[in-house]
C-alpha cells in the first residue's frame, strides 16, 4: 500500500493517559490529549478488546467508535504496559517470599545451633515454612500480603482507570502494591472529586485512604502559583466499621497536629473555571465550620467529597505535582507515603516525550538516584513515539504539533536504541527497547512484517502465551486492511525499560529485558 505521504490517524494513540504540563503555549492542547486517550479506550472497551467498567465512570467525553487501527494499537499499548505492571509485581512478590523463606532458614539454624531444637526439628520446620511459602508463590493471589512490597508511580496519570479496573475485577497480585499517581494539581484534584462522588468508585477505595483538602502550600509556590488561604485542612479516612473509624479518628487528630504549617494554611484552590479563589475559600471555610477537621466512616462529609485536593493510603495514592520541577515531585511522593526502599516501577505513557530533553533526562535520572539512596531496586517503563525524521514520522509530528501538541523530546530520543542511551546516561543500570510492530510480533521489524494474524511470529521471547492467544482473538474483532500503515503506525512508537539498583538482576530477570532488547536489535 502506498503511502506518501502517510496518512496519520487521530491522534488516539499519541495522547498520554492525561498529563496536564502547564505552560504558556501548548498546555491546553497537552491537556486534551487525556480526553482523546479515554476516548480511544472507551471505543475499544465498547467492542470488546478489554474489560474496565470503571473507565466509562472517569472519562469525561461520550464514547465514539475509532477506526480498527486506531482501536488495536490501543489494545497493543495497554496489553504492553498491563505486562510489564504483572511481570513488575510478580517478580516482586516471588523475590520478597524468596527473602522471607531465606530468612526463617537462617533463623532455623540459629536456633538448631544454639540448643533451642535439633536439627532434625530443625530442618522439618524449615521444609515445612518452605512448602507453605511454596504454596503461596503459586497462588495467583497475594491477598495474604499484610503490607505491598513494591511500589507502581504512575507520571501524568491523569484520567487513567488502570488501578481501578484492576481492583474491580479483582487482580490478585494488587493487595502486593502501593499505586501512586501523580499529575498536575489541578488534574488530580478532578479525578479526586470524581471518584468520591462515584459510589462505585469509593467503595473500591481501600480502607486507610485518606482525601485531604489542602495540599502542601510548597507545591503550588515551586511553580510561582498564587497560594489563596482556603481556610483550615479538612481529612477524611475511609474506613468501613464504626470501631474503625473511632480508632482512625484518633490516630488521624494525632497526625493533623504533626502537619507542618505551610500545609494548613493553604494553597492553590485548583476550582473549575468561573470560580473565584474569594468564593472558593468562603465555601471551603463555611463547610469546615459544618464538620471535624478529621473524620472517618464509609463516605466523606460533603465539605470533603467537593473540596478534597488530594488522596493518599498505604495501597493507592493520588497526588499533584509538576513533573518538570523535581522539588514538587518529591514532595509529591513524600505526601503519598512513597517508600525510598520498596523495589519501584515507574510508568510514563507519552508523558517524557511532552518535556524538553534536559527536564526528561533530569526526571529519569532523579528516579535512578532515588532508588540507589535507599538501596533499593526500580524500574521504568517508557511508551512514547519515535522515528520522526521519516516521512511517516515528520507527518505524525506535524499533526500533534498542528493540535498544539509539541514532542519537545523525540528528536533527542529518535529510535528505540536512543531510548536506552537515554536510559544509561541517567543511570539506569539496564536498559532494553524496542518498537511496538517488533513486541506485537515478537521478532524485530527490520525481519519482515509477514501475516498480521495471531500465529505470525510466534508467542517467544519478551510475549507471553497469554497475549499471544488474545491478539488472535483481538484480531478477529475487526477486520484491517491496511496491514502496511498498521506497520508504519506501531514502527513510529517504542516500548523502553530500565532498571537500576545494586543486586536487582532479579528484577532485569523478571521484566525480560534481555528478550526485549534482542526484539530491538
């Protein structure tokens, strides 16, 4: 099929899972490519290609059928990252039950050695712990897990449903993760009131979290943003039982009395257009007159379901900050309780490739130095365009710049080996990339497209069975002809992943990195 000049699809499939990146040209246009992607998987949920009952209840636009390219490369994207996400976790949990049984041999012996039991006692109990926690790592579930041993940051992630859709249909692997998302204030401040107003979306909040209505002041002044005072903070905690509640109650009186002023005393109001930061603070101040400044129970007051900024809990986190300024960032994960020593994983959906090269190098390279100061171990998953300095690509450039869309990155990233560069340079101890017509296919572009269809390439390498037996099904959806543009489009963006961290080659074992670099090669 000829294709000069290309012909671009909507912009669906460019479009991050909804950053807001202030700034003074572009952010409107930034700001609504949130909209397009929950439009694009409100069309592929509609007809079939994935399950999210919660997506229809986030995005704020009617559904609308996409074209079947535009369709499956969406299915192909979310397919990619709900991998890495269960690879990231699992290999988690296997290493923390590996950790936990290492440890109660160790401590085995040292009672078999110090005449607290033979070793034939000894060694008994350890075979049994050994086939319980055995027992355990094969269970899909790890609802057993008392406290998450991994952490998943979502950058800019806007509208996004993926925790939520996962929690409603019960993934088993989620009890073992603390879910940060992180956007801009006044994005996160939306999805915040979103989901306390949603009865469906609140009772799926875990017990524990907790929604503030006044963010740090510190925040919104790194970016030079007027603080407007909008009377006292307001927290509720969520909790199911009235015994719960009073204890939550108690323990919340003892944490507000530890918060440092610049977070009581105010900060940007983050209101819908039309209203004033005057009438906001008199409303903020006239509901906290109504209610304790900390309460707890099944549903928010409504003083804290209409204000409520931010939401922060020891399984999901909701939280604001500009990604281009480091400063709000940490204070960011600060708020959200983030954990410097739990093994991390970072997703960025189209959202690095929105900054300029140094604010994106910068942020990759923060992440890296995070991990190394708590001795942990991270990873990072990147899915952005690349390619723009062919025909095809300068096309799609044009087009998202057109909707006042800038890929300020890309030309500094230009092809998937661009990526790990990038990577390493930022210390990323590992780094592996590939674009997505290779990890659709499962073998490296430069081979050949061959047949689209599910058997073509095989299900080796960086793919797993699963995915392989659902692109067989995904693609019996709807018919596509335009088999060379489907290969242009998934040539033109990329999948990298990184990890760092002394003694984390479990974690490179895990996410297949050496599998996903071969598919690059």
């Amino acid at each position: 099929m000829a294709m000069p000049p290309p012909a671009i699809p909507p912009i669906g499939l460019g479009g991050g899972r909804g950053r807001s990146m202030r700034r003074a040209a572009g952010d409107a246009g930034v700001q609504r490519t949130n909209d397009d992607a929950q439009a694009t998987k409100m069309s592929c949920e509609s007809l079939g290609y994935f399950s999210d009952g919660v997506l229809p209840l986030l995005a704020r636009c009617p559904p609308s059928r996409k074209p079947p390219l535009i369709n499956r490369g969406t299915w192909a994207r979310h397919a990619a990252m709900r991998q890495v996400t269960t690879d990231f976790v699992a290999a988690c949990l296997q290493h923390a039950q590996q950790q936990q049984q290492q440890q109660q041999q160790q401590q085995q012996a040292a009672n078999a050695e110090g005449g607290n039991s033979s070793p034939a006692e000894a060694s008994a109990g350890a075979q049994q712990e050994s086939s319980s926690i055995d027992s355990s790592s094969s269970s899909s579930s790890s609802s057993s897990v008392s406290q998450p041993v991994c952490q998943v940051v979502s950058l800019g992630a806007g509208s996004d449903s993926s925790w939520f859709s996962l929690q409603q249909q019960g993934w088993g692997l989620l009890p073992a993760v603390h879910y940060i998302e992180l956007d801009y204030q006044e994005m996160v401040a939306k999805k915040a009131r979103s989901l306390l107003a949603s009865e469906q979306l609140l009772a799926l909040l875990p017990d524990g979290t907790t929604a503030t209505t006044v963010p740090a002041a510190a925040a919104a002044a790194v970016a030079g943003a007027a603080v407007a005072a909008v009377g006292p903070q307001l927290t509720w905690t969520k909790k199911q039982t009235a015994a719960k509640a009073a204890d939550a109650t108690q323990q919340g009186e003892q944490q507000a009395e530890q918060l440092p002023p610049a977070a009581v005393e105010g900060a940007q109001a983050a209101e819908p257009a039309g209203n004033s930061q005057e009438s906001t603070a008199a409303a903020t101040a006239a509901a906290a007159a109504a209610v304790p400044s900390h309460s707890c129970g099944p549903v928010p007051p409504a003083a804290v379901s209409s204000h409520v900024q931010e939401l922060a809990g020891p399984r999901y986190s909701l939280v604001g900050a500009d990604l281009r300024h480091l400063e709000q960032l940490d204070a960011a994960l600060h708020r959200a309780g983030f954990d410097v020593r739990l093994p991390t994983l970072y997703l960025a959906e189209c959202v690095l490739i929105y900054l300029e090269p140094g604010e994106a190098a910068r942020l990759l390279a923060a992440a890296a130095a995070r991990a190394a100061g708590g001795g942990g171990c991270a990873a990072v998953a990147i899915y952005e365009q690349t390619r723009p300095d062919d025909a095809f690509g300068a096309t799609m450039i044009a087009n998202l710049e057109a909707r006042g869309c800038p890929l300020r990155s890309v030309g500094s990233v230009p092809r998937p080996a661009s990526q790990e560069a990038r990577l390493a340079a930022a210390g990323w101890a590992a780094a592996a990339a590939a674009d997505m017509a290779a990890v659709y296919h499962g073998r490296s572009s430069g081979s050949g497209s061959g047949s689209s269809s599910g058997a073509a390439g095989g299900c080796g390498g960086w793919l797993r069975p699963f995915w392989c037996g659902e692109r067989g099904r995904i693609e019996r959806l709807e018919l596509l002809d335009e088999l060379e543009e489907w290969r242009l489009m998934q040539e033109h963006y990329c999948l990298a992943l990184g990890v760092t961290g002394q003694g984390c080659s479990w974690l490179a074992e895990g996410l297949q990195l050496d599998q996903l670099r071969a598919l690059g090669s």
